[in-house]
C-alpha cells in the first residue's frame, strides 16, 4: 500500500515515529510524509525551519514548496507537488490540516485531475461547534463531499462532523503516539536529590502552559487544602499565570512546596515524570476565545497523560473535553473546576499506595496497548484497509 500523509507536523523528526512505524508493518508498505519547505512554527520556536529531503527506504519525506509559512489553514503547496503525486501513485491520501483546509481541497483536486483513484483522508482536531461563511462553508463542503474517511482526533471532533452531515468513515485516534523506549518507569534517584525531594514526600506533577485553561489555580487551591500532609509540587512548563499562581500559593502558606522547571527538552520529560506520585491535568472549558468561525476552548486530548501512564504514573485528569476517553478506568476523573473533587482525589492517592500502584498498571497496559505509535500505526493500516477496500 502507498500512503502519503502531509502536514506541518512532520517538519519535527520526533512527530515521525508514527508513520515510521507504519511504513515498517508490511514488506510492500510505502510511507511518505509531505510537509512545507519553510515553516516558522512561531511561539517559542519562531524562527522558519527549512526541512529537508529524507529517504529511509520504506519511509520518506518531501519538502514541497509552500504558500503561507505559519498558518495552517491558508498553507498550500506549490507546483512541484504535482510531479511528486504522479511519481508516488498513492492508495491514500492522508492531509492533517482539519476540514476546511486549503491544501486538503488542493490534495483532492489533483487526486482527480491526474486520475489518481486514491482515497482522500483528512485529519482534525478541532473539538467545538462552529458556524462558517462563504467562501469558507463552500470549501468545507467540497472537502467533505469529497472526503473518503475521517482520523479525528477526539470523540466530541467525531459527534461535531456528523452533525456536519458527514454521514462516512470516521476513526478517533490521536495524531501523535508515545515513545515508549523513553517514556517508560525508571528511577531518577539524581535528579531527585537535586530537586530536593524526599521519599517520603507524594510528588503531584504537572506538565504543560501556565495558562488559565489548563486549571492551575483551581490544582492550586485543591493542594492548599492539604497543607497537613506531606507533598511537593513539581510543574514543568512555563506562561503567562507563573506570577499569580506564586502569589496564590504564598496566600495559602504552600509557595516553599512548589518546584518550577521552566525549559526541559522533551527527551528529557520522561526523567521529571518519573519521579511523580501522579500527574494532574485539570484543564479547564473556556469559552473567552475567539476564532473566525468559533468560540472557546476545550481539551482536545492531553498528550501528556499517555506519557504519565506510560511511565506507569497514576493520572488524574478533569472531564474537559477529552481527557476522561483517553484515561479511560485507568486513573481518577474529576468534574472540571471543582476544587473539592480534585482534593478528594489527591488525598485517595496520597492515602492508598495500593490504588496508585493498581492506576499505575492500569495506565501503562492501556497506553502499550493503544497510543504508542506502533499501536496507532496499526490502527490506521485497519482503517485505511477498510476505505481501499470499500466501493473497490
């Protein structure tokens, strides 16, 4: 089967390992990710990339001339992508810029005018209701009437297009898998004398933006309440709450507890996991956000509680969007906002070492079983075998 999946993700070589998995499940698989030759990803990192050209075999990826550097809507590609459709005759066409992307149409519209015959396949995932006008609502129509199959990337992104009228083929899977040769359990007895921990202390943990809607304050005030036993809170990330979350906790008496990791490479994350008790991702629905075409803001799935639950972390997570499909019975779920709920389940953890260790297990089997990258290539050559062989 010849697969051709393109999108500003792959310019990152660790957002690879995925399709490299893919292309390594059968011996006539071929694998080609297709991605911008200049990208400038913007935030931290906001100086433009220039990708390059990789053969691997099985698993290749073309840097194709782009439109539009840092916005993934408007990116379009240029001339030579024609050349590179008819030398690769793909069965698939797998396009991850959401419904109403430019290049998607783009990828269609030479699929039929080279007589291509592969099946067209968008990824997405967007996760709120929205409104669209014209001209964007006649290009999303074209995209799903066009469209042969769905990856999405969450449940409510699935429930969102049907009541789009998509009416075909959906897969929820998340875009990206875990490393499980990196994120896996492994003490860290250095790093934790450095950081000041000791054994005897329940380390709670968060990775992730100092932002509002990742629910900080309300993990704040949840762990003020518990000042009377023994915990660290250790918080990788950096962002606009750093401040405020300090000042809050100086109110209530814990701002000695906490410990910030300001910048730590993401092949160094799995060390800082590692020495978690659990890891908590309270985010929160907002809806103060404003787009185009919607409103708000809800977890779209939470890639670091499968990194947590590989490690064999116990993970508690709120129900914004998501979370609680992705943690599943393997970890607590609490009601997003609620100070009261997030404090009863740290004190379970805190109190039962059998529940933590059972989570702990449960966590691990779950994300071995579904959200490696191995794990979700599989997943995907089942659902691309399911579009070849549908309708011929």
């Amino acid at each position: 089967m010849k697969i051709i999946v393109a999108s500003h993700t792959y310019i990152v070589d660790l957002n690879r390992e995925k399709l490299r998995a893919l292309a390594n499940l059968e011996p006539d698989m071929e694998v080609t990710a297709i991605v911008p030759r200049r990208w400038r990803p913007g935030g931290v990192q906001n100086k433009i990339i220039e990708t390059e050209y990789l053969d691997e075999g099985s698993f290749k990826v073309i840097p194709v001339a782009n439109f539009s550097e840092n916005h993934q809507g408007l990116l379009t590609f240029g001339l030579d992508l024609i050349r590179v459709l008819q030398k690769l005759k793909p069965d698939i066409i797998q396009v991850e810029q959401g419904s109403k992307a430019l290049s998607y149409a783009q990828f269609i519209s030479l699929n039929k005018l080279l007589g291509l015959n592969a099946k067209n396949v968008f990824f997405t995932w967007w996760n709120l209701p929205y409104e669209l006008k014209f001209p964007a609502s006649l290009l999303e129509s074209y995209n799903l009437k066009n469209t042969d199959g769905i990856v999405a990337g969450n449940k409510d992104g699935e429930d969102i297009l049907r009541e789009r009228g998509y009416s075909g083929p959906i897969k929820v899977m998340p875009q990206l898998g875990v490393d499980e040769t990196l994120f896996k359990p492994e003490s860290q007895p250095e790093l934790q004398q450095k950081l000041g921990i000791s054994d005897s202390e329940f380390v709670v943990g968060f990775v992730g933006r100092f932002v509002d809607e990742k629910g900080l304050l309300t993990l704040n005030q949840a762990l003020g309440g518990l000042s009377d036993r023994p915990w660290k809170w250790l918080l990788l990330g950096r962002g606009e709450l750093e401040s405020a979350l300090l000042e809050k906790a100086a109110e209530l008496g814990i701002k000695d507890r906490l410990i910030l990791v300001e910048s730590v490479p993401h092949d160094e994350v799995h060390r800082y996991i590692n020495l978690m008790s659990c890891l908590v991702l309270p985010s929160e629905t907002t809806y103060k956000f404003k787009t185009l075409t919607a409103i708000g803001w809800k977890e779209q799935f939470g890639h670091v509680l499968i990194e947590a639950m590989a490690c064999g972390v116990p993970v508690i997570g709120s129900d914004s969007g998501e979370i609680p499909n992705v943690i599943g019975d393997a970890g607590l779920v609490f009601a997003e906002g609620s100070v009261v709920e997030l404090r009863k389940c740290l004190l379970q953890l805190m109190k039962d070492g059998d529940l933590a260790k059972s989570l702990g297990k449960k966590g691990g089997d779950r994300t071995m079983s579904i959200y490696t990258n191995k794990a979700l290539a599989k997943q995907l050559l089942d659902f691309y075998r399911e579009l070849v062989m549908a309708n011929g």
